[in-house]
C-alpha cells in the first residue's frame, strides 16, 4: 500500500496528473544581468505569473502603470498551458485578462487608465474632436458633427495578431483607444445610401459623393468624392457574449466572448462636405447638386445610426445609437454651411430638418 501511494505522487510530493492533484507549476529561474526585452522581464508561464501582471499577487509589478501594457504581456499565454486562466482567471474569483476590462459593477481599470487619459491626450493635441474652419473651402461646403450615445454594443474586428483575446475590438494604434475609421464610416454610408434609392437613379448621387473606383470615372464626375469623414474614439470597452444556437435543437452551442464597446458609450460622428468639383461651375447648377447632395446625406445619416448599424455584426442588431444627441461644445448636435449660417439638433431625426432649413427647401 505504501509504495503503491508513493508510486502515485510526483517528485516534489503533488499527485500526478491520474491521482487527482495537479502538478506544482513550473517556475522560471531568476534572469541574471540587466534585461533588455519586455518579454523576459516579466514572463507569463503561470498563473502566479499571470496574477503579478494583472497586480493580484503579494508581489504584483507596480511599475506596469499603462493596463494596456499588462494586457501586451498576457498575450505571452497563448502559448501556455495557462492561457485560458490568463483569459479569464478563476472561475469563481475571476483574474486574468477579463479582470482589466470588463466589472459588474463600477469602471474597469482600462477606462480609467487607458481610454480616458488617451481621450484627454487627444483633446489636448487638438486632434479630437476635429474642428474644421469653412473659411478657406469652396462655396456650398458644409460640416456635421454630433456626439452620440450607443443602443446597442459596437463591434469592429482589429488585426492585431497577437493579443490574448481572440476577438478584439479595433482600437487605435497609439492610444489603444476602441475606435471606428474613417474607412468604416464610408462604406456602411455608402452601403446604406445606395439602399435609399431605386436601382439606377442612386448613381449620380453616390458617386458624386463617394467617388469612384479608378479608371471608372465618367465625364463630369471625379475619383475623389466630396465626402470626408474622420475617426470616432469611444469611452469605453466591455466584454460581451453571444451563444449561437443549433438550427436542429435550438439550443446554445459554444458561447463566444467578444471585446465590445458597450451600450451606454459615447463617441463624436464628424463629416465634412466638400464640394471642390464644383468650383468654377454653373452658380445655379452648383446649388442644386449641394442641396441634393445634402437632402441624401441627411436622410442616410439618420438611416444608418437608428436602423441599419454602423457596426460589425448589424444583423444581429449592434451598432445602433440612441435618438437623442449632443454637441461637442453644447447641449445640440450641429451643422455648419459656408455662406448659410449654423443650424442645430438635438435628435437625430431633426438632423434632415436642420439641413432643410440651412439650404432653404422648407415650405
């Protein structure tokens, strides 16, 4: 019995892995020499290791401040037998990456040490929000620009290969700041405009506005369009879940942790109308394009923030905002035309009723 017993414990007094006790960890030995490489300072082999970088253990790396930098190195575990612990952490005590951006209840430490000071970095190199001076652009330009809050959780996919989490969410290079570019903005308003119309009377209109693809230009129209569109940063990140179910028993199968910025989270929609294409044309067929220019951008607008999306996943109901908006300096979305004065809304459907109002179509 007693050989039989000692038969089933490992070198250092742990049962195996059949005689129910999990081996003890490995442990890195101390680096000797100054180091050079962030990687080699502070490893993540095992979950004490995990627990000093996310700062949950007797001996945490205070010096680790940016929780961005935290997260960088839990992306060591994929690797690892602890990279579902580096993930999540404890399943009943939690840890791990999910520790850093995602709480019940109160702020998560990436909010409050990354996003915010990088919103504030941003503010304060006059980067975000953009300002435009319509002084020195041609007649008929114009400028929207509105903070908006999210209905629904806002998704786009980031390319960063090595992160600990399979699904990020995009984020900026320098602050890591979950983001939408100014190419996602384009596509899904384009894609959302050209739905408006019937097939074949969009052309004219969506390529004026949004340019075309090179060696498709026509007589009269350009490349480029008049359509300039700028980075929105968001408040926050979140982690959410969606459990797919199966067509044959309805049931869920695997559920799938996305990185999200949440319901309840704010960003600044800016677009800048710039018709360069129509200097030096017909002062009266220059207004007409601008005004139908401006009729369409409205109603699409409006469109894509409360029905269709603005976000990866729309079908099933992400990146939808809510109805009421506000200024970047006031209590009211604005609109600002050369040569027509400012208009403001504080909803999204008085968006098209302000740009009415500026061209001077009301009845």
């Amino acid at each position: 019995m007693n050989s039989e017993r000692r038969s089933n414990r490992g070198p250092r007094g742990g049962r195996r892995r059949g005689g129910g006790r999990r081996p003890p960890e490995r442990r890195r030995p101390p680096v000797k020499g100054p180091v050079y490489d962030l990687y080699v300072a502070y490893p993540c082999e095992t979950q004490d290791d995990v627990r000093r970088i996310i700062g949950e253990h007797k001996q945490p790396y205070r010096e680790l401040e940016w929780p961005y930098t935290r997260v960088t190195l839990l992306a060591q575990a994929l690797v690892e037998e602890v990279k579902e612990f580096a993930r999540s952490g404890h399943p009943r005590y939690g840890g791990g990456y999910k520790w850093v951006v995602h709480r019940r209840k109160g702020d998560n430490p990436y909010n409050q040490g990354v996003i915010r000071p990088g919103l504030r970095q941003l503010e304060h190199l006059k980067i975000y929000p953009p300002k435009i001076d319509l002084k020195s652009l041609p007649p008929h330009s114009a400028f929207i620009q509105f903070r908006f809050t999210l209905a629904r959780p806002f998704r786009s996919n980031d390319d960063d290969s090595f992160y600990i989490h399979e699904n990020p969410v995009l984020k900026d290079v320098v602050f890591k700041i979950p983001m939408m570019r100014p190419s996602g903005w384009k596509g899904i308003l384009r894609s959302v405009m050209a739905g408006q119309f019937e097939e074949g009377e969009n052309a004219p209109i969506i390529a004026r506005l949004f340019g075309l693809a090179r060696g498709e230009a026509e007589e009269g129209l350009s490349n480029l369009g008049r359509l300039r569109f700028y980075p929105t940063f968001f408040d926050r990140i979140d982690l959410d879940i969606i459990n797919p179910h199966s067509r044959s028993t309805k049931a869920g199968t695997v559920p799938i942790p996305l990185e999200t910025v949440p319901a309840g989270a704010g960003g600044v929609f800016t677009l800048l109308y710039l018709p360069f294409d129509l200097v030096g044309q017909d002062p009266e067929q220059a207004r007409i394009q601008a005004t139908e220019d401006l009729q369409a951008i409205g109603q699409g607008i409006l469109m894509m923030m409360r029905v269709y999306g603005f976000s990866a996943k729309r079908s099933r109901g992400y990146g939808l905002a809510h109805l009421q908006v506000k200024g970047v300096d006031g209590e009211k979305g604005t609109v600002v035309m050369k040569g027509r004065g400012m208009q403001t809304f504080g909803t999204l459907t008085e968006l098209p009723d302000a740009l009415e109002l500026l061209l001077g179509t009301t009845s």
